[in-house]
C-alpha cells in the first residue's frame, strides 16, 4: 500500500465518527460500525482510479 492510500484510508476511517460523538474515549469507530468498511472501500477504490 502507498502511502496515499494509508492516508486516504485514515481520512475515511475518521470520518466515520462523527463531530458529536468525537470525544477523549472515542476516536476511532468500532470495526463493527456499518459505516467503517464502505468508506474504507470507497477510498481505496478512488485512489486506484487515479492511478
């Protein structure tokens, strides 16, 4: 994995949580939000049509 899709990955996977959710304890979403795998996916999908 490049380095941009580490970071695209990363962007993906924090936008998941939401701004009133975001707290102290809670950063990252659970592996088993709904949300996580399709952001992620999506992400992954958008660098690879670039390249």
């Amino acid at each position: 994995m490049s380095d941009e899709t580490l970071a695209a990955t990363a962007v993906a996977i924090a936008r998941c949580v939401s701004s009133d959710q975001l707290n102290e304890s809670y950063i990252i979403p659970s592996i088993f939000d709904p949300a996580v795998t399709p952001a992620v996916s999506n992400a992954i999908f958008e660098i690879a049509k670039k390249k």
